[in-house]
C-alpha cells in the first residue's frame, strides 16, 4: 500500500509539473537529405566550431563523410570524439569535455544512436552548467542552459533527440545514472534516413522495438494528454506499418524515414506522459549483464504487458484500434488480446528472442527491488506489479511464456 501512495505522489507531481513547465519539441527537418539542412540551419544560428560526437564504428563505415563534407562547404569547423560506447560512461562524457574546450567549440553535434545522443545531451549539459556530470544527475538540476545541441539520429528508437532524459552509466558501479532536464533536449534535429540505409536488421529490429515500447507504454500510463495519446498512437500505427519493410529491406528510404517520425512522435509521447514497469526492468537487464536497451525492451515488452493484462484491458483495447492493427473485434477484451498477439507476432518476425540466455535466478531479489524502486518513483506506471508478478516476468524472461494473458 505505501509503494502506491509514492507512486501516486510521484505520478500527481509529474501531472502537475508536465502541466506548469512542458518540454518544448525542437525544430526537426526530415526526409532524405536532411541533415545538410540541419547543418544550414546550425550554420545560421552562428556556430563556429562544433564537436561531432559519434561512435568508431560510425566513423569508420564512412558514415559522417557526407556531414564532414556540408560543414566543410558551410564553413564550419570541426572536431570529432567517436569513443562513445553502448551505455555510455562518465568518463566518456569527460573525456569529449575536456577535446571541446581545448578545441574551443561552440556547439554539440550528436551524430549516432541513442547512446550517442544520452551521451551529447549530458555533454552539452554539463559544459553549459560547468558543474561535474553527477551534480546534474536526478530532477532538474541545471541551473544554466546547456551548449546548443544538434542531432542527428542513425537509428530509429530511443527518441532520445526530443526527450528530457539522459542516462549515463558509472563507470566503476555500473550504476545507471539519469539526468532529467529539458534543457538536455537538442535544438534541432534531422530525421533522416540516409544514415540509417545501411543498418544491420537486428539492430533495425530491436531499436524499433524500442520506439513501440515508448509509444505503448506513454498511450498506457496514468497520465496523458490528447495530444501526446494522439502521436502514441501514430507511432504504434507507424511502426507496424514499417518496421517489418524497414527489418527485410533496409535500403528502402521511406519505411526508415517513417521508422524514423515514429521515434520522434513517440519520444515527444513519452516525454509528455511517461513509462513504465518494461523500462524498469529493462534498465536492471542493461546494467546487470550488458544486454542493448532496444533488445532488453523489446523481450521484456510482451511479457509486461501480459503479466499486467487484466489491468491494462482497455487502455490496450482502445490503441489496438485506433492505431489500425486491430480491425476486427466489439469487445475490449477481445481487442486487447488481438493487439497482444500482435506484439507477439511482430517480435516473432523481427526474430527477437523469447529468452535472455543471461539472466540468472540468483540475481532475481536485486532485478525486483531495483526494478520496484525505479518504478515507483520515476514512472506513472497503469499497474505497478507486486514481487510475486514480479517473479513471474523474470521467469518468463528466463523460460518463456507459458500462457496467454
């Protein structure tokens, strides 16, 4: 009873809060060729010199030629930091710190996935706050604007350009560190889909994922919005109608610029209403055994959703049919259960596996009391699960479902 009184507490305040400070949404330009535009618009607003943040492998696919190319054409300088990992760590953050004020860079470019883009965003933060990384760890900490940042997105799934979160990871803990200010989110950013035409599947597959878990569990949380439901629910429509294409073939433009608008939208959906108990668990897979954010959501999303499903009915019944996967059904019960199988259907195709080989019983008391503790304080979860519910996802993550809702 008391870790839903905090729960309420925290779900009341994020209402009021959402309601009396919104995020703003940045300027965003898309379809093919975007980012050129972008890199224009940055140019206009004065930038000098700018700090592209990205990833080795990024940099060595030849995959920032083209951005190397309009700065140099804009007459803008540059220096590169490409040792951002997955999970991003604090000395990571430093490290690009310290290269951008040697160099005396004057703006952020986050160039790369969601990893890149947490990384940029504490970065930019950090510099514009001129305070170490940790004082700006928690809720709205920044005193200071951050260092105008730009982005542009190589995969289609954190959302993390137009979100107010950045999440860091100690180095020597593991510990994930969330930084929650909407001065974190990027000024502007390119929804472009040349960068993303050379993504290997499974990563196409599992990032997603990601943006269908963020679409659902904003449209299902205890606080929305119409207008925020109403991009929840394009983006579920989005991701349906083009993940699949995006998944089997990659070169097609248009089903990756849509994947594309539909982390966006959903990134907006869930900054505005917040997540839920798949990220809470997500989170402790990610820190515990290294597993990716998009892959972690994408195994745990149907077993969450399954476990809680007898609470979720009509909030499940009502996106299954206003996003258009579901057309047949006169009863919520029904209709929920079809866009569940849905879900199940999807990841299926995308070959998202049913189990995470990794997971070890032993490590069950520490995932639920984690997992419990970021939920009740962070997320105005439709449901939050007691121990025993619990145990019965992990096992379902370990063993696989047994049941059906």
């Amino acid at each position: 009873m008391f870790d839903h009184i905090v729960n309420a507490i925290y779900r009341n305040g994020f209402k009021i809060l959402m309601t009396i400070k919104p995020p703003f949404e940045p300027k965003y330009f898309e379809g093919r060729g975007s980012s050129k535009k972008l890199f224009e618009y940055l140019a206009s607003s004065g930038c000098k010199k700018a700090l592209i943040v990205t990833t080795e492998d990024l940099v060595r696919l030849n995959l920032l030629d083209s951005t190397y190319k309009a700065l140099d054409d804009l007459g803008i300088e540059y220096v590169t930091f490409d040792k951002v990992m997955p999970n991003p760590t604090l000395s990571s953050v430093n490290e690009a710190i310290t290269l951008y004020n040697q160099s005396g860079c004057d703006a952020v470019i986050a160039f790369g996935g969601g990893s890149v883009i947490d990384a940029s965003k504490a970065i930019s933060l950090q510099i514009g706050n001129n305070v170490p990384t940790e004082k700006l760890v928690g809720l709205f900490k920044a005193k200071r604007n951050a260092v105008p940042l730009y982005t542009v997105p190589t995969t289609a799934g954190t959302g993390s350009e137009v979100t107010s979160v950045a999440v860091i990871s100690d180095d020597k803990t593991h510990k994930k560190l969330f930084i929650v200010d909407h001065k974190t989110i990027s000024l502007a950013t390119a929804l472009d889909p040349d960068p993303m035409l050379g993504l290997p599947a499974f990563i196409t597959a599992d990032t997603g994922m990601d943006a269908l878990t963020h679409a659902i569990e904003a449209y299902i949380s205890r606080v929305n919005t119409p207008e925020a439901m109403e991009l929840a629910v394009d983006a579920v429509k989005l991701v349906f109608e083009n993940l699949p294409e995006a998944y089997t073939n990659g070169k097609n433009s248009k089903a990756r610029e849509n994947m594309a608008l539909a982390s966006y939208k959903a990134g907006i959906a869930f900054n505005r209403m917040g997540l839920g108990f798949v990220h809470a668990i997500s989170h402790q897979l990610t820190a515990l055994y290294g597993t990716a954010h998009g892959r972690a959501n994408a195994i745990v999303l149907p077993y969450v959703l399954e476990e809680s499903f007898e609470q979720i009915i009509p909030q499940l019944a009502a996106l299954g049919k206003s996003s258009g996967v579901v057309t047949t059904g006169s009863r919520d019960r029904e209709i929920a259960t079809k866009f569940l199988d849905e879900i199940f259907k999807l990841g299926e195709f995308l070959k998202i596996p049913k189990t995470l080989d990794e997971i070890k019983e032993g490590d069950y008391q520490k995932i639920i009391h984690d997992a419990r503790k970021e939920a009740i304080k962070n997320y105005p979860t439709p449901h939050l699960p007691s121990k025993e519910e619990c145990k019965l996802v992990l096992d379902k993550i370990k063993y696989g479902s047994k049941d059906k809702y």
